[in-house]
C-alpha cells in the first residue's frame, strides 16, 4: 500500500489550510502490521450495530477483529449472527490490551462517545464515531487536537454528503440555478426511541440524534453557520423505554434551529420526538420533502430524508412542472461512514466525510441550547473547508 500523494493531489489539498491540516494527517498513517487489510473493533453492539456490521463486511479492505459491548453477552451474539468470528470483550480497556487493531468504531449511548474516542485516540487508534463525537464541541476539538497530534483519522457521522441527492444539490447551488438563495428548511422528527433512556437523559435529546442530519446537509450545501438562534422545549415530561421502564425527560425532545450563513442565507431546521411518522426508521417509500431550498430563479427539494434518499424535486420554471432529477440513490445508505472512511486508510485517499464538518455541527447544536438558556443569538466560531465538493 503506498501513502504518497501525487503532486496534483498536493495542489488541490493545499488550496485551503484546513485541507492541509488534513493532508499532513494523511501523510504520517501507515498500518501497524503488513496486513492488507484494516482491522476494525466495534464498540456498542446494540441496534445501530445490525446495520453497521454486515455493510463493513462487504469491504474487502477490512476486517472486523473485535466487538465490545458493556453487555458482553450482546457482542457475543452479534458475533455468531453475522459469522464475525471476532474476539468479544466487555470494556474498552480489554478490547485495546486484547486484539491489535488499527481504527474502533463507535456505536454505544451518545454520552459515553467523547470519552471513548479519547481512549482509542490515546491508544493509537483511527476512529469513526456515530453522532455526537463528544458532548460539547471544546471536548471535540479536543479529540481532534489529539488525533492530529499523533497523526491519526477521526471522523464523525452522519454520512449524509456521501448521497448522490447531496452531491446534486451542491452542483445546482454553485451553478447558480436557484438564483440568489435566500432561505431552506430540514426537518427530521418521530415519535421517539423506546429501546433505551439515554436519548431522553442529559446530553441526549432530538438535536444530536435527528436534527444533526438536517444540521450537517445544510451546512454542507449552503456552507458553515455564522450564528444560531433557537427555542428547545420537552413536550413529553415522561417517557416509558425498554431498559428502565418510566423516566423523566432531561433532554429536548423538539426543537426548532435558525440557522445564519454567509451571504445572509437563513435556514431552519426541526427535529423532534414528538412527530407522528408512520414511516419510522424504513424511510425507502418517504416522500416528505424533508430538505427545501429555496432562491429567487428557483427552488428544490429533497424527497426522502438525508439519510434515506429518493430523490430531489426542482422547479425552475414559471411554466415547467417541477422535474425529478438525481432519483437513484446508487450504493449510498446512511451506514456507509465507517466503511468509507476506513477504505479511504487503505487506499491512502481523502473521504468527502469531514471531521471538522462534524465539529461544526456539534457546535450548533450547543449553542442552540445555549441560545435557549440566554434567549439570545449565538455566534459560531468554528469552521470547516468549504464548499465540501468542488
């Protein structure tokens, strides 16, 4: 496996100092063995592990070597389900001093992530994480800070820039065909998880687990947010989950997110687990218009959720019914981060996913609640490279 870029590679990275940031990661990887291969552990075996698991086994560049789950019992069923033949364990620290491996995968309750990733990072591990990569974004930055210190891969989910809808929507934004864009809209909601409190403890709630979605496409598209104002509020006091039974809700379970960017672009976004959906978690027939922008020649709208496409929906003319365009969604699905990325080690190339894309989006959503507390605008103060396809 080479690690060397090509000159042209070097140019193109080197347009931005955030790129560049990247590139010096890049350069400094090389695997711990000779393996061609990279070697994954999994940490968290619950539900969000039945989607992650057989699509990184459909990599020939990677190998699952460990799974690891606080219920140990958990990981050894995952194991023999999808024939892993993988060594389990039940703390990180067994997994890290029980099975060499190059990059952990995060997929546990969102308020251990941080912590976690902070391990496999001190470890010498590359690290995918599901959303939120930390509780706050200092913490996350932190993480960041780390990885680049000693040289290693971090990235957080969603996966949502990867779909071909996204990549169409960016292309007809930076050809201009919307006209001057002026305002969009995301919303994601349900009637809420009830396998397990922690999306309704302290530092859960709809925004890291739904609207991050919604937060990362816009972003995305219309580039990084400037300033925040918001109004969070619990709907639902109690709530009733598999793994405690009755609880009180400490967390935002409907929130509504402005959101200002360059070029004074406004977006909102919605997200709640409080919106009746019948189409749940199987969003493949959903045709909400769940992402809409909207300029003065025209506007578009994505059929679907981000993270389940179906295609977008443009209307440019005063005359023209509105058309379906980029209604094949390829290979992409929204579990598709970890392969990615750690393909990407292998073959010593850059993903479209950027961690610093993720920070930022970790950023909104504190100064959301922020914003809540205080009654005023936050102003933002991260960044990241933008427009994420040139």
């Amino acid at each position: 496996m080479s690690n060397t870029l090509s000159r042209q590679k070097f140019l193109q990275y080197t347009a931005s100092a955030g790129a560049a940031m990247l590139l010096s990661s890049l350069e400094g990887f090389a695997l711990q063995s000779t393996q061609n291969k990279l070697r994954v552990a999994v940490i968290g075996c619950g539900s969000v592990s039945n989607r992650y698991i057989p699509h990184l086994q459909t990599s020939a560049l990677i190998e699952i070597v460990g799974l690891c789950d606080i219920k140990p019992e958990r990981a050894i069923a995952q194991n023999q389900q999808y024939k892993v033949n993988a060594k389990t364990f039940a703390n990180i620290d067994e997994m890290i001093k029980g099975v060499p491996f190059d990059m952990m995968i995060t997929l546990t309750d969102m308020q251990a992530h941080g912590d976690l990733n902070r391990k496999a990072l001190l470890a010498g591990k590359h690290v995918w994480s599901e959303k939120p990569l930390a509780n706050n974004y200092a913490a996350g930055k932190a993480l960041l800070d780390l990885a680049r210190r000693k040289k290693l891969h971090l990235w957080g989910a969603p996966a949502v820039v990867n779909s071909p809808q996204f990549e169409f929507m960016n292309k007809t934004l930076r050809e201009g065909k919307l006209g001057r864009v002026a305002s969009a809209h995301g919303q994601y909601g349900h009637t809420g998880p009830t396998w397990s409190a922690f999306f309704y403890e302290k530092l859960g709630g709809s925004m890291p687990d739904l609207g991050v979605y919604n937060m990362a496409t816009l972003t995305g598209l219309l580039g990084p947010a400037k300033s925040v104002v918001a109004m969070l509020s619990i709907v639902n006091p109690e709530r009733t989950v598999d793994d405690k039974g009755k609880i009180k809700v400490e967390a935002e379970d409907n929130a509504h997110i402005l959101m200002e960017h360059d070029n004074n672009v406004i977006s909102h976004v919605m997200c709640g687990f409080n919106y009746f959906d019948p189409h749940g978690h199987e969003a493949g027939t959903q045709a909400l218009h769940s992402i809409q922008i909207y300029g003065d020649y025209g506007n578009m709208r994505l059929i679907g959720y981000d993270w389940e496409t179906n295609g977008v929906v443009l209307d440019t003319s005063w005359t023209e019914p509105a058309k379906l365009m980029a209604a094949d969604k390829g290979s992409y699905v929204w579990q598709e981060g970890a392969t990615v990325t750690g393909e990407s080690i292998v073959k010593g190339t850059e993903p479209r996913i950027n961690v610093e894309h993720a920070l930022h989006v970790l950023e909104v959503i504190e100064a959301a609640r922020a914003s809540q507390l205080t009654g005023k605008r936050i102003q933002l103060k991260s960044s990241f490279p933008w427009p994420l396809i040139k």
